[in-house]
C-alpha cells in the first residue's frame, strides 16, 4: 500500500490552519510583486521583446515554484501538492484567456508599448475578482455541498465547447452586450490620447479606447473565472491554497501574453488538452459530494498525486505533439480564385 501523504485521498475537503501573519505574508509577498512590477520593472511604457517576456515569464514561475516550495515546507506535502495542481490548472486554463486578450487588443488597436498598462490593470481586477469568486464559492459549497454537481456540470459543458469547437472565440468585443451597455452610459473618444484611460474633450471627461479595451479584458476573466475557479475546488476547498496558487498564475500572465502572442499558432492541440482536462474535472466534481439532499451520493476522492501526474501529462503532451505534428491547414480564404 502506498502511504505517503501524497497518495491520501481525502484531502480536497481538509483545512488548514493558517494564521492571520500567513495571511499577511501572502498579501504582502503578492503586493511586492505588484509594486516592482509597475514601478520598477514598467515604470515606462514600451514594447516588450519576445526575449524579455520569455525571462519574465520564467522569473514569474519561478516565483511560483518558490511559493508552492514555501507552502511545502510550512503545511505538508498535501497542501503542497494542492498548491502545485492548482497553480498548473489555472496556468493551463489561462492560456485560453490570453487568446482573448489577443483578440481585444487587436480589436481595439492597442499599440503594444500599452497594452502592458492594459494587461496591468486587467490582472490587477482579476486578482480582486477571483478573490471574490473564490471565497464565495467555497461558503457556497460549505453550506450547499450539492452545488458540486452544478459547478461540475458547467465544467463539462466549458470542456466539451473548448474539445469540439476548439477555435470558436470565446468573446467578441463586437457583439458583447456588456461592453456595449458600457459605452452606452460613458462617453467615450475614439481619438488616440497615448496611454490615458480618461481625458477632456469639449469640457466634459470621457473615456478613451484604453479604457474600454481594459473594460473589455475584465469581462472575459469573468467568463473564464466561471471555468478555472470551479477547476482548482476540486483539487483544493482551502482558501489560502487556491487563492494562493490562483493569484501565483495570473500575476505571470501579463509577460506569458506576449510569449504567446508570438507563438500561439504553434500549439494548436492545446485547447483540446484543456477541454479534456476541463471534462475530467468536472467529473470528478459531479461525484465528489458525499451526500445530495440527504441520500448518499459517490463521494469520489482522487490522490493528489494523480491530479498532478494527470495535469502535467494533459498539457505537456499536446505542447509536445503540437511542435511535432503540424497543425492541419484550415480552409483558406479563396481571393486568389477572383
């Protein structure tokens, strides 16, 4: 029988005990890293290099890794290996999210010496907005354990979209009626004022593209936080696990954006790998309840070692099959026949 901690299957439902100072310490780390960020490493707007954002990318997880060593060595190698399954599952799902970033700031013509300031603020947001959605969720799960069921099946229908439908856009700044309602209530100036979100024309204060653009990025970590925090629940129920190893992801992905802008045409079978991991999960979130509405239900529990090994295998294998197989040609636009 295999006894390390790493193999104990009832671990997603466990707590830690985590003291206020901890708390303290991951804010303050995770606001350090914000400020250095902003004020130090951006302090002046610029067009990144692919070879900049490459080293950024790498120093930003191998801050993760640091944590996740931290973590460890504090709590366990259960709390560890939550912490290391959830920060490769969002990293994963968020590639999906940096596509749709692409296609905002395509959209919006955001010249790249600011799309950082964009991307920034974007993340900035999402960090709020997951802490939301992630403390929400777990009271919710807490007080109504059957919710499982229904944040799995959302799961297997966001699976099955990405798995079938790999390239259809999961946000269209055109037809986005939130987005719409936006510029509809704020006046907005399609001139270009540079990297200002706000200015004045004719005596009034309106918004500029910059800041619809950077609207537009906060409604897609929404849509796709309705994927990604329901996935990590199922590896981890512990609040400082899964905002620590959500937070850790989406901190790298503003330089993991303009790694993949440059390369993204590359890993074609990548959003089928996620669709299939999305799909798993959600299973394993559908028969994790033990009880639903007093009957018993399957109570399903998978060795966090597995949930690791499964991840690493999903996503390493259709990055590797992706520079190895070319991706099939899709049907082209036929103006050379007119």
């Amino acid at each position: 029988m295999l006894s390390h901690p790493l193999f104990a299957a009832a671990t997603e439902t466990a707590r830690l005990h985590v003291s206020l100072w901890a708390w303290a310490l991951l804010l303050g780390w995770f606001i350090g890293l914000i400020l250095i960020d902003l004020l130090v490493l951006h302090r002046e707007d610029h067009e990144p290099t692919l070879r900049s954002a490459i080293i950024q990318s790498l120093v930003w997880i191998g801050l993760a890794v640091a944590l996740g060593g931290v973590i460890w060595a504090a709590y366990g190698s259960v709390a560890g290996g939550q912490y290391f399954s959830g920060y490769l599952i969002e990293k994963s799902l968020s590639v999906d999210n940096v596509f749709a970033w692409s296609v905002i700031l395509t959209y919006f013509a955001v010249q790249k010496k600011y799309q950082f300031r964009v991307l920034y603020w974007g993340v900035f947001g999402a960090l709020l907005m997951r802490a939301v959605f992630i403390f929400g969720g777990i009271a919710l799960i807490d007080r109504f354990e059957p919710i499982l069921i229904v944040f799995g099946a959302i799961l297997l229908y966001s699976g099955g979209k990405l798995l079938f439908t790999p390239d259809a856009k999961e946000f269209d700044p055109g037809s986005n009626v939130a987005l719409k309602w936006f510029q509809r209530i704020v006046p907005v100036t399609h001139r270009d004022h540079g990297n200002k979100f706000f200015t004045h024309e004719n005596g009034r204060r309106v918004a500029t593209m910059l800041l619809v653009a950077l609207v537009a990025v906060e409604i897609t970590d929404i849509i796709f936080a309705v994927d990604s925090v329901p996935a990590i629940l199922a590896i981890s129920r512990d609040p400082f696990i899964v905002f620590a190893s959500n937070a850790a992801a989406i901190l790298g992905l503003r330089s993991l954006y303009f790694v993949f802008e440059a390369i993204k045409d590359r890993f074609w079978l990548l959003n089928r790998a996620l669709g299939i991991l999305l799909m798993l999960v959600g299973v394993k979130m559908v028969l994790s309840p033990t009880t639903v509405f007093g009957r018993h239900w399957f109570g399903l529990e998978i060795p966090i070692i597995y949930s690791l090994l499964g991840i690493g295998v999903l996503v390493g294998g259709a990055i590797a099959l992706s520079l190895l197989i070319p991706a099939p040609r899709k049907n082209a636009d036929r103006t050379e026949d007119y």
